[in-house]
C-alpha cells in the first residue's frame, strides 16, 4: 500500500463544495467515484487540507490516498484525469510518507479573492470574481491591512455556524493587487476559520466603500463579535492558492 499526494484544481461552480453530502455534487464524491472505477469497485477514501464551499474554487488544494496499484506517478495523472469530469483537474502526483497526512501537516494556506471592478457585468466573469460597481478607495484598505496582520482572535471575522473553539489564528501576509478591472486580495495564513476569507474581503471592501474606517479594526478584533466586521462577499471570488507544508 502506498499514500499519494495530489495537487488539485477545480471550478467550484456547480458543486456543493468539496467534502462529501448525501445527495449533492461535491469534489471529494467525484474524485472518489474516480478512484472506486480505477480499483474495479474498491471504495478508497480522500483526504484533503480542507474543506471548500459551495461555489469556491481551488487552484492548489491537496488530497491524500491510499492505493496498493502501481501506477507510474505520471499515469496517475492520466488515469484519473481520463475519468474525473472537467472542472476538477489533477495537477501534480507525489509519493508520500505512510503518515503524511493533507490536512494535520498542512503549516498554512494562501487564498486569493478577486473582485471585478466594473458597473459592467461581465457573464464570463461571473462565476470567477465578486463584481463590484462601486468606487474603492484603495489607499484606505491598504491602511486597514496591517491591522489584521499576525496572531489575533478572529471570532469577529469567522461565522457564527463555526465549531472551533480556538479562533486564534495568525495571519502572515495580506496584499492588495490591483490588474487592470480586478482587484485581488491575497492571503497568506496558517489556518482559516469557516469563512474568514470572505469576511476579510468583505471588510475590507467595506473599508474601501467608506462603511468601516481603518482605525476601525483593532475595535471589530477586540469585540470578538460577528456583527462588528463586515458582509460575507460571495463565494464565487474565492481560491485556495496553495497550500504549504
């Protein structure tokens, strides 16, 4: 029996998010469906660093599993690819050690938010980026930022629905990136609370907007209280970037 590791991309468009639900499209279903087919009827199950949700895509996310086939790496890719639909990809396949593990060795994660600043809608963006038509005041969010940098409680930035008991989290970098009509948001993290990246962005637009003035965001931290920060942005401007180990 050997682990692999697998680097993965899709369009969360039409699923229900990545972790398995009975009677939904999700990603792991279909990865896993891929695996049963290429064992002949084995259930194989997949782990990955984390979960997506409805509507967010992934450029980088990892998935573990175990196989007791041996198949070239390089074939691995065309053996699932060939039977995985086409808005889920595997990009890269590695060996692994017995015990690694996506999710408990992961040492932090980059998500990207891209925003579409246009009073034009654009139907070929609309699953890839928030469209935004209002005007931003860039400076402002950038003075915002580093108030979020480092270790901090985000009860504030998280949702109410979230489980976790330890909401400390430190966040290492956050850039704004300005590409002609898009304005990205950059995250770089070692961990994120259920929906603390969307909360971010939509905060900090809120910043942008004029809503919620820089200074602003120690206050919303120390409240540690959801109604303080911003709106949730949508689901469809969200990436997982990359994960790291």
């Amino acid at each position: 029996m050997q682990r692999y590791k697998c680097i993965i991309s899709y369009d969360g468009t039409q699923f229900a998010g990545y972790q398995v639900q009975p009677s939904k499209r999700t990603v792991q279903g279909e990865i896993e469906k891929a695996l049963n087919k290429l064992h002949k009827g084995i259930d194989v199950k997949v782990s990955a660093s984390g979960r997506t949700d409805a509507g967010v895509h992934a450029r980088g996310q990892v998935i573990h599993f175990d196989s007791p086939l041996l198949i070239p790496l390089a074939k691995w890719e065309v053996a699932l690819n060939t039977l995985l639909p086409d808005d889920i990809a595997i990009i890269r396949t590695e060996l692994a050690a017995d015990d690694f593990h996506a999710r408990f060795d992961a040492k932090g994660k980059e998500y990207r938010y891209f925003i579409h600043r246009s009073a034009q809608r654009n139907p070929f963006k609309r699953h890839y980026a928030y469209q935004y038509p209002y005007s931003l005041d860039v400076k402002k969010i950038n003075k915002a930022v580093p108030f979020l940098i480092g270790e901090h409680d985000f009860t504030s930035f998280c949702s109410a629905k979230t489980d976790v008991a330890d909401k400390v989290r430190e966040i290492r970098k956050i850039e704004v990136l300005e590409e002609e009509d898009m304005l990205i948001f950059r995250f770089v993290g070692n961990g994120f609370l259920y929906n603390m990246v969307r909360i971010l962005a939509g905060t900090l637009l809120g910043v942008g907007a004029g809503d919620i003035s820089p200074e602003s965001i120690p206050v919303i931290l120390e409240k540690k209280d959801r109604a303080y920060a911003g709106k949730t942005a949508p689901a469809q401007g969200l990436y997982l970037w990359e994960v790291h180990y």
